[in-house]
C-alpha cells in the first residue's frame, strides 16, 4: 500500500493554483495593455539602412510587418517598399535636394495626426535614424504630443558604402578616427569649420555633399590640405546601380566630368582610400525579395 505524503501534496496543489491564477491574470493584464496600446498610438523611427534591403535588422523588419501605416523617405528604394505588407498604408514624406518635397514640419504633424488616431506606424528612414536624419525634431514632436515611440538603429551610410565599396573608414596606418560631416547646411550662410577639418588627421566622411563636391575640394585645399589626398564619391551606395570614383582633391571636378551620378551619394577624404580592396559584389547579391506576408 502506498503512504500519501499530505504536506507535499498540499503543497503541490497550492503551487498549481497560484500558476493557474497568476496565468489568468497574465492574460488579463496583456489584453488590457493591447487594448491601451491600440488607443493610444505609438511610433517606430526605424534606420533602414545604405540601400540593400537584407541590410535591414530583424526587429525593423518584424515592426514593418505589424504596422498600420509607413511613411518613408526618398532613400527607400523600391525592393524595400515590396518587405512592406499590402494591407499596410504607404506615405511618401521624402526630401531631396533640388525637388519638390514635404517641409519637416509637415512630416511631425502627421506623424502627431496618425498617432493620436490610435494607429501603429512606422517611420523609414534612409540609413541610421540619428545621423543626419533630422530624428531629433520628430521625437521632440512626440513627446510633445504624449505618443509613445522608439527608436531602432540602422546601418549608416558612412558603414554600409564603406563596405561594399571596400575602403575601410579606419586604418593603423593612415587614421585611427573618422569623422561625420553634413554637407547641407541648414543655412547657407554657414560654413563648417574648415580649418579643424583640413588639419585633421581623421577619415573624413561627407554626408549629401554631391553637389557640393567643389566648395568641400576647395575648402579642404584652402586651409591646409594637401591636393593630392585621395577622394571617393560613392553614388547609390549598397545598391545594383552603386559606383565609385577615386580622385584627388585637385582633380575630382575633372574627373566627374562627363560622369552620370544618380545620388545619393557618399564622400569620403583621407589615405585609408590607399587602402582599398575591390568587393565582389556578386556575393552580395540580393536574393529574390519575397514578402510572405503579401
């Protein structure tokens, strides 16, 4: 006959009790903190990274497939736009240079209208979201506006054309640093500091500077640099369509003479160019974007 051993078995029965009502009010909890988050909106400012869609993370993409509605930018191309679902509202808020475009003010705003609809939304943005990507403005809008957000980084342009381009941003021989710079201004009247940036021993990295290409090889050249440091401009970088040219800062005029650059591209200054090293690229090619959640 066997002994039953009362205390372990009350014991054992309290214990699946407490697990029942803790599970119950686990799901209790969840569906409310569902139905909250359904009332109150959020917003998700996603880095979409240099071009190549599979340079996307696994978090932006799962965010994409759970959105209500994506804006994006004009640095979304368009094997990127096929990872977003059908059901899912697209927005165009993209800005280049020399086009008609939507101001800032008008991107918050209608993140701000969207989120204060309830609605779960996406903000795709070309590269990481907080290097030159005006992310500052657009949480400030937020926040202001009591809407949940977060922000999920990207690769950036600098890292990502770097790489497909070969040239490394670092060297042991050359630069021990690098340097990101904007080459549009938000006013013209100001100018960077191009003393610091001729003396620097730094990688220089020149962000929307293509047509800019002339004041960044004189102001350089002017204060200090010497004319023979090697340039690169990386157009549609981390894409089928990227190309590279290598000059010097005395020469990069003529030699883009003739030369059909589509933008955006990448400017990078500094010996490490020295030390580039030509990528397969076919390695890199991407595999058949396909959506299953279409």
């Amino acid at each position: 006959m066997t002994s039953l051993n009362w205390p372990q078995l009350r014991l054992n029965s309290d214990f699946n009790f407490l697990n029942g009502f803790k599970n119950l009010l686990f799901k209790f909890n969840s569906k409310n903190i569902n139905e909250n988050k359904k009332s109150q909106g959020q917003v998700f400012l996603i880095g979409a990274g240099p071009g190549d869609p599979e340079l996307l993370t696994i978090k932006a993409y799962r965010l994409i497939q759970e959105a209500d509605i994506v804006f994006y930018d004009s640095l979304i191309t368009d094997e990127m736009l096929q990872l977003i679902p059908k059901k899912t509202q697209k927005v165009f808020v993209g800005k280049r240079c020399g086009k008609h475009s939507i101001k800032q003010d008008s991107i918050c705003d209608l993140l701000v209208k969207e989120g204060l609809s309830g609605k779960n939304i996406v903000r795709l943005k070309g590269g990481d979201p907080s290097i030159f990507g005006r992310l500052a403005e657009e949480a400030d809008a937020l926040k202001n506006n009591n809407i949940k957000f977060a922000i999920v980084p990207g690769i950036t342009a600098a890292s990502g054309c770097a790489a497909y381009s070969g040239i490394p941003l670092t060297h042991r021989e050359y630069s021990q640093s690098v340097r990101f710079v904007t080459a549009h201004l938000k006013q013209e009247a100001l100018q960077a500091d191009w003393q610091n940036l001729a003396s620097s021993k730094d990688t220089l990295v020149f962000y929307m500077g293509l047509n800019r290409i002339n004041q960044i090889s004189e102001g350089l050249i002017t204060h200090g640099m010497i004319d023979t440091m090697p340039i690169a401009i990386i157009d549609k970088g981390a894409t089928v369509q990227q190309q590279v040219i290598i000059s010097t800062l005395k020469d990069i005029t003529k030699t883009m003479k003739g030369l059909k650059l589509l933008g955006p591209a990448l400017i990078v200054v500094g010996e490490v160019i020295n030390a580039r090293q030509i990528v397969d690229l076919e390695m890199l090619k991407m595999s058949e974007v396909v959506n299953e959640s279409n």
